[in-house]
C-alpha cells in the first residue's frame, strides 16, 4: 500500500451521480483501506429525472457485475436502440439515429461512402434501412443478441430507458452491501483547510462533521463542493444551447413500450417520450426567452397519450459545464460538473465516463497537480464533443417557422462543429478524435436526417464494382429486415426477461405521429441533379 494513499473518500449526494459513485468505488476501491461514506438529504431529495442512456451503460452494470434480468426488473426498465427524431430537420420529417453501425464496410470503404455513391445511381431508401436496431426499433422488435450471435444480430447495440430514482436505489442495494456508509443529512458547512484551501470535512445540521481525503462533489446544479465552496466557475453555452427550463411528468402507456426513445421538435424547443415499462416518461425542453413556463406545460400535457400521472414538475438549468470538474480534492459528477440538456441521453454517461476516469487517474493524498489536469482536460473534450453534437441537431435545419428556430439556424456555432460539418458537407467524412464518444453512425445519421448533404463521395468509393456494391448492399438489407421479423416483440422479451406477464394490448393505439418506417419518403433528397 502506498503510504500517502487516500483512506477516506466523502460523497456528498445520493442521485444517480452518487450511488454511481459509491457502487463503482466499492468494487473498485475494495482494497482493505479505502472507505466510501455517502452524505444526503432525503429533506433535499433528487432532481428525479432521467430516463434514458446510451450503450456504454451496459459496460458500468456489467463491471460491477449487475445481473441484467434483476436490474431490468428492480428499475422497470425498457431497451433502447436509439431515438426517433420528428420535425427537428424540417416540420413533417422523422430520420432515426440507432445505436450500433450504418451497414458493413466493404474493402476498406465506409458503408455510407458506398450509400452515398449508390444514391447517385438510384433511389434509395433511408440510411437506417442499414441499421440492424433501427429495423427492429421500426419493427417494435428487441432481443438481446449475446456474445456468440450471428451478423447481423451481433449488430444490435442497445441501451436502457429507466426510473432512474430506482436505478439509484438500486445501487445503493448494491454499495450498502459493499462496505459504503450512508449518512442521512443536510451538509450545512463546508470546512476548508487553511494553508491550501482543500476541503477538510463538511458538517451537517445536527452538528456531525465528517472529514475526508477526497470529496465527490455530486449535490445536483447548487454544486455545494466544486461551486459554493470552491468557487470553481462556470462556462455558459446558451448562446449555443439557448434552451434553459423543462417541464417533465409521467403519463400511462397507451400501447406496448417502443424500444426507442422519440424526441419531437416544437415550436420553442422539444418534446422527449420515453418509454417504461409501467409509464411513459414525458417532458418538454424549452428556451424561456420564447416560452413561459405556463404555456410549456400546458403544451406538454396537451401531448401525452396517456392521462398525466402526476403535476409536472418545473426544472431550470444553465447548459455548460464546470471550468474544471476536478479542483484541489474535490471532484464533481454529475449535474455539479455541468449539464448539456437531454436531447441524447449523455448526462448518466457523463457520470460513468466521470468515475472511470477517475478511477483511472485516482490520486493519492499528494494530490499530483498532472492527475488533476489529465482529468479535466479529458472531462472538458467530452463535454465539448457532447455540446458541439447537440448544436448541431440546432443548427442543421430547415425549420423556419418561429423565432426560437431561426435563432437556432442562424446562430454562430463552435469552431470545431463548423469544421467537422464542412467535411461531411463536402464529402461525408466524419473523423473521430481519440475519446470522442460520438460515433460515425450518430454523425452520419444526424447529418443526412437533418439535411447536410455531402457534395459528393470520397472517391475510394469508386474503385469497388458498382454492380457488386448494389448487391451487396441488398444482400445486407435483407439480412437486417429479415433478422428482425425473426424477434420476439420488445414487449414480449422483456415479459420473458423479467417473468412478468406480458402487458396487455392497448385499446387504440393513441400517437400524434405515426411510428418511422423505411418506406416513408426519406427526409433528405435522393436521387437529384447533384452528385449525391
Ligand atoms: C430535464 C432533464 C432531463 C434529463 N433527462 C436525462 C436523460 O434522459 N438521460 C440522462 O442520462 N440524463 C438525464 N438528465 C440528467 C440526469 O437527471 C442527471 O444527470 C442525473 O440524475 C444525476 O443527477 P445528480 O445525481 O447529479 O443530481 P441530483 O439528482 O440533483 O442529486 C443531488 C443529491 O445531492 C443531495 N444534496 C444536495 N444538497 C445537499 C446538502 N446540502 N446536503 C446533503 N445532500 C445534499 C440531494 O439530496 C441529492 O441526493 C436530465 C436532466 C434534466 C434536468
């Protein structure tokens, strides 16, 4: 054991950034010498929202060793194989982003440089026709392919949509059992050392002081550690990201649980529906400089399938991040460390990628300044790519039919979107910086759904036979579509999964807008005059 190691580490808050926090430290930091103590207020309470992650989620249950089946259970949680988007490229249009790839590379070449040189030749159907969780998210269709599946089943990437309150609790099951103490109460004063200003303990109302090594800074948006203790600042991005308030509340399920989440465009910004297994989650985000928070809400109840579950609850929040997530022994997780609003579902990944990368640079009571700095200089990367990801959803489309969203498509964007979107326009290229978590399928899907239309294709492209490609890429269509006619309905998987009865079938099925399919019109011109 290292003589300087850390022996205490402190967890001030009990969301789904602390119990993240703790789960993954007791197994982690189960080392004989490091304990974990979990500081919260049940006074306070949770922000409780948050339903809907991406893949990487997976990798967190897994290496704390979660028994799927259980946690399915435990959070009534659906699958998730990516988001339907409505009326964000132009009103009237749905593309959808799915989790996993956009077809299969051919020697070498990307499959969308390949679709891209196809569509020049003929008409053909949306990029996501090429996309195994997108055929079967159109299909209502999911199972889990397992590590031996076949292609293309092997394909389906997945994540969840869940009670994220339960999933908390259900961590905290988890690092209860692990060795972490939890202390109810309400951090009243945050005590800093004084020949360097690090935290030494905080206290709580009934006078009890618990003092650490190292504080983790998860107490939501007030930032009690990072912010109100340290005064770490924090960069502003709605300039970029002019949407600041939500209204979010649970309605019943009109009909089975999609496996996907649907993100529908509005005036002033956008709805989410995001499918459980005993509710559906609803919300609206909105910029408050084109809506009030009345007018919100009433159009958000105006939109659910369901009766309302519960009165909406109003949310505030200042998209940006932390300057620096980690400041002298305080590090922040979650909603402390900084918020990009939830149109992709990242702020949980951002606590996973958070802890693994804290685990990775773990210090010790030195606090060596190069752990620190690697940490935020990595933090920072992702909370950049993140931003620049979710602008472009903003600024790429059509949409000219208020004030928010000629704002949005005329505002001036980050240099770093402006340059990866002027390679795709030019000729569909997408790189990907070393920890970027974005993918090429979440690029080329948002890109071609909301009208970037590369000028042409790389001209790699051209040296496969074009006759074979075409077949090829019908050979693969087949495949996808034909794979998933083969799975069970999501409804019907999660019943076996969970040993439920499956749900009953919906007296009428009651949407706003019908579900995608690939013989819809695609969103984005084909077969035109320009090369592409
Ligand atoms: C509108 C909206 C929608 C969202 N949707 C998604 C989504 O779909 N997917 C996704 O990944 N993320 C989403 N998020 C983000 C997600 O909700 C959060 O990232 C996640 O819940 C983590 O929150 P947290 O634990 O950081 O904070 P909180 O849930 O706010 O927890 C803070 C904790 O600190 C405690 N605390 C605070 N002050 C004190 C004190 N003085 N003493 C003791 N304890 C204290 C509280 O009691 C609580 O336990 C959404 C966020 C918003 C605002």
């Amino acid at each position: 054991m290292n003589e300087h190691a850390i022996r205490n580490v402190v967890i001030v808050g009990g969301g789904t950034a602390g119990w993240m926090a703790a789960a993954a430290f007791a197994r982690f930091l189960n080392n004989g010498y490091t304990r974990v103590t979990l500081v919260e207020s049940e006074e306070i309470g949770t922000i409780g929202v948050g339903e809907a992650t991406i893949p990487p989620i997976l990798t967190y249950n897994r290496l704390l060793g979660i028994d799927e089946a259980e946690f399915v259970r435990a959070t009534k949680a659906t699958f998730k194989l990516g988001i339907e988007f409505v009326d964000w490229g132009g009103l009237g249009e749905r593309y959808f982003h799915p989790f996993g790839s956009l077809g299969q590379d051919l020697q070498g070449v990307h499959f969308h440089q390949l679709y891209l040189r196809e569509r020049t030749r003929r008409v053909l159907p949306d990029i996501s026709a090429w996309s195994m969780s997108a055929v079967a998210a159109a299909r209502g269709a999911f199972a889990i392919p397992g590590r031996e599946a076949p292609f293309p089943l092997k394909e389906l990437f997945y994540a969840y949509q869940f009670d994220a309150t339960l999933y908390a609790r259900f961590l905290r099951g988890f690092a209860e059992r692990h060795g972490v103490e939890r202390v109810e109460g309400r951090v009243v004063d945050v005590g800093l050392r004084g020949e360097d200003g690090f935290v030494e303990a905080v206290t709580l109302a009934d006078g009890r002081r618990i003092a650490g090594d190292l504080f983790i800074d998860c107490s939501g948006f007030r930032g009690l550690l990072i912010e109100q203790a340290l005064g770490t600042g924090y960069e502003d991005w709605r300039h970029w990201l002019p949407c600041d308030r939500a209204v979010a509340v649970p309605s019943a399920l009109a009909g089975p649980p999609d496996p996907f989440t649907r993100t529908i465009a509005r005036a002033n910004g956008w709805q989410w529906r995001i499918p459980l297994q005993h509710r559906m989650g609803n919300g609206l985000v909105y910029a408050s400089d084109h809506l009030g928070d009345d007018d919100a809400e009433r159009l958000l109840l105006d939109h659910l399938e369901g009766p309302a579950l519960d009165t909406p609850r109003r949310l505030r929040f200042v998209t940006g991040r932390r300057k620096r997530c980690w400041n002298r022994n305080v590090v922040a997780l979650g909603l402390s460390s900084g918020f990009v609003e939830p149109l992709e579902s990242t702020s949980i990944h951002m606590i996973q990628s958070g802890i693994a990368r804290l685990l990775s640079l773990f210090p010790d009571t030195r606090f060596a300044a190069i752990e620190r700095d690697e940490y935020n200089r990595q933090m920072e990367d992702l909370y950049e790519d993140v931003r620049d990801f979710i602008v472009l959803h903003y600024k790429a489309t059509r949409r000219d039919d208020s004030p928010f969203w000629n704002q949005c498509r005329t505002m001036a964007i980050p240099d770093s979107l402006a340059r990866k979107i002027e390679l795709f326009r030019t000729k569909g290229r997408v790189f990907r910086d070393s920890f970027e978590l974005f993918s090429n399928t979440s690029w080329v899907a948002v890109c071609l759904g909301q009208h970037i239309v590369p000028e042409t294709y790389e001209p790699v492209a051209d040296a496969l036979d074009p006759d074979k490609v075409a077949s090829a890429l019908e050979q693969m269509r087949r495949a996808y579509f034909a794979t998933a006619e083969r799975l069970p309905s999501h409804a019907e998987f999660i019943a076996r999964l969970t040993g439920a009865a499956p749900p009953a079938p919906p007296a009428a099925p009651a949407e706003d807008v019908p579900h995608f399919s690939f013989t819809a019109e695609s969103p984005f011109p084909v077969g035109t005059g320009s090369p592409v």
